[in-house]
C-alpha cells in the first residue's frame, strides 16, 4: 500500500481513506504556481466520497482551478459494505455538483480508461480547472489478506465476466502460454526485489529524524 516514487511522480499511498486527495491538490497547486504543465492525479475509492478531506480538496480545487484530475475506483464496495447502500447520487452526480468536468466510464478496458483520461488531462490541462473521473470496476479480492467475502458470492461471477487482465490479454491476442510467461517474468522480478530488501541493513535509530518537519 505503501508506495513512492517521486522520481516517477508517484507521490506516496496511505491507509487513510481520501488522504490522497488534498495531498493531489497541493501537487496540483505547485505544478500551478510553477507553470509545469503538469496535472495531479489522486486515485481512491467510493469510500473516500464521505470525507471532509474529499469535500475540502474539491472546494479548494475549484475555488484556485486547480491542474488536477480525482479518478474514483468505483468498485461497488466500501470495505463490506456495498456501496449503493447509503441511496444517495452516483459518484460522477458529486464532481459534477461541484461544478467540475465529471463522466463514468468503463473500468475493465484499459484501451477506454486510457483514451477517456488522455481526453480529460488535456481539458485539464488547458486550464479548465479540475475534473472527476468514476472508473467503474470489481473489486479483485477481498478487503483484506484471508477475507471470506461471505458478504459478495455473486461478484465472483462479474469478476470472472469484467478481469481487465484477461480482456487486455485477449485484445493483445496474447496465448495462454505468452501470458503465463510474462506473469512469470513480473513474479521473478518481484521475489529479487523481494530478497533484495529482506539482504538490506535495518535503517540506524538516528535516521528517524530525518525528514521530520515541525
Ligand atoms: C479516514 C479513515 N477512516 C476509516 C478507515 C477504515 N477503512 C479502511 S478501508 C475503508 C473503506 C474504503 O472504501 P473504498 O475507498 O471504497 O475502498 P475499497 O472498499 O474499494 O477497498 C475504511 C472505512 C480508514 N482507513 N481511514
């Protein structure tokens, strides 16, 4: 969950649902204030939409036209609880309330996410202001390592029907063994890195101030 890669623009992840989003704005408002032409990119869930901090970086966002684009994984479940459960307006209902670029696509074809976002970065891009994207999916797995998901048998079936997985590789016409062969590949890379941070020497003590502002 942890990620970073701020060489690659990937500014971090965390366990606090939505924390991502006025993070994003802050990036947004610097790339802004720097004539970067960049636009900031925060990902999260439905969940996230009954946050302040939600409500507060969209307000913000707007009020400074920020650079930035909020992409909802909209995967019909908010821990366990289905989504639709609180009966209120659908995920893109909200971003176009307040005012912004908002659309709902299709989230298990990776040729339509990547063509509607390219679409929707260079609006945002031009100086439009923000906009929000929901990106209809199925949630994979379960909201944690060994859930049953006693509470959602029949999304298994969906899943089987919607894997961008397997419809990317069916569109690559990829076989059966092709495939296989690049999941190998990924998993042999994952395990050296694996071994590689389980070899590496335990941070000294003293290097837990660093970075820490106050
Ligand atoms: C601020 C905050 N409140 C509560 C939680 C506990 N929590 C963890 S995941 C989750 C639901 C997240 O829903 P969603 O973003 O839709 O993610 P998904 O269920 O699709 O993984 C909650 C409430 C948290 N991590 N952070």
């Amino acid at each position: 969950m942890h990620l970073a890669d701020p060489s690659l623009g990937i500014l971090g992840a965390n366990g606090v649902v939505a924390a991502g989003i006025p993070i994003a704005a802050g990036a947004a408002l610097a790339a802004q204030i720097n004539e970067r032409g960049q636009v900031a990119v925060a990902f999260f869930g439905e969940g996230a939409l009954h946050t302040g901090a939600f409500h507060e970086a969209v307000t913000l966002a707007v009020a400074w036209r920020l650079p930035m684009l909020l992409l909802c994984e909209s995967n019909g479940w908010v821990e366990f609880t289905r989504a639709d459960a609180w009966g209120g307006p659908e995920p893109a209902a909200r971003g176009a309330a307040y005012g912004l670029l908002s659309d709902s696509i299709d989230g298990s074809d990776v040729t339509v996410v990547l063509a509607r976002v390219e679409e929707v970065l260079e609006t945002v891009r031009s100086g439009a202001g923000p906009a929000f994207l929901e990106v209809k999916t199925v949630r994979a797995g379960g909201h944690y390592e060994g859930d049953a998901q006693a509470y959602r048998p029949e999304d298994a079936v969906v899943l089987e029907a919607t894997d961008p997985l397997l419809r990317s590789r069916d569109a690559l016409g990829l076989t059966e063994d092709e495939a296989k062969s690049l999941v190998h590949a990924a998993e042999a890379e994952m395990e050296t890195a694996a071994e590689t941070a389980l070899k590496a020497p335990y941070p000294s003590p003293a290097s837990l101030m660093e970075d820490v502002y106050a």
